[in-house]
C-alpha cells in the first residue's frame, strides 16, 4: 500500500471506489465490498451521483466507536459531541 496517496479530482473529504482503489493497491470489487460493509455500520456515508458512489467519514458513529475501543479518547469525543 502507498504511504501516502493524493486524490485529486475528488471533492475534499470524499472519494469514489475507483480512486480508492488505485490508491489502496486494491482490486475495485474487493475495495466495494467493504465500503459496502463500512457504510452499512455506519462508519462511512455514502452518496450516489449518476453512476458514481462518493464515500465520506461519518465522524459521529466513527467517534462512537473510539469510545468503544478507547474510553480515555472516547469520553473526550462523546464530551465534544454533547456541545453539538
């Protein structure tokens, strides 16, 4: 994998599978595939465009789940997002 990789006509914060894939070393079907899982836990959004799906962070439930793994880095997120 690439340590460190630009995309460059992608919106900031997004990217479709076929950068992601190039990007990652990847085979497209194999990067879907877990986009597919990644979006369907939350982790990621999804947004659909003619033909094309750009993914995006979900800063929100992926916060939730460092609160999960890590309750010292959790607490500081679950605090920051209670301002919200």
């Amino acid at each position: 994998m690439a340590a460190e990789c630009r995309i460059e006509h992608a919106p900031a914060g997004e990217a479709c599978v076929c950068d992601l894939a190039d990007c990652l070393g990847f085979r497209q079907p194999t990067v879907s595939h877990h986009l597919k899982i990644m979006t369907e836990a939350g982790l990621l959004n999804r947004e659909r465009r003619g033909t094309w799906s750009w993914y995006s962070v979900n800063y929100d439930d992926l916060n939730r789940v460092r609160a999960i793994l890590d309750p010292a880095v959790g607490a500081l997120a679950a605090n920051a997002l209670d301002r919200v």
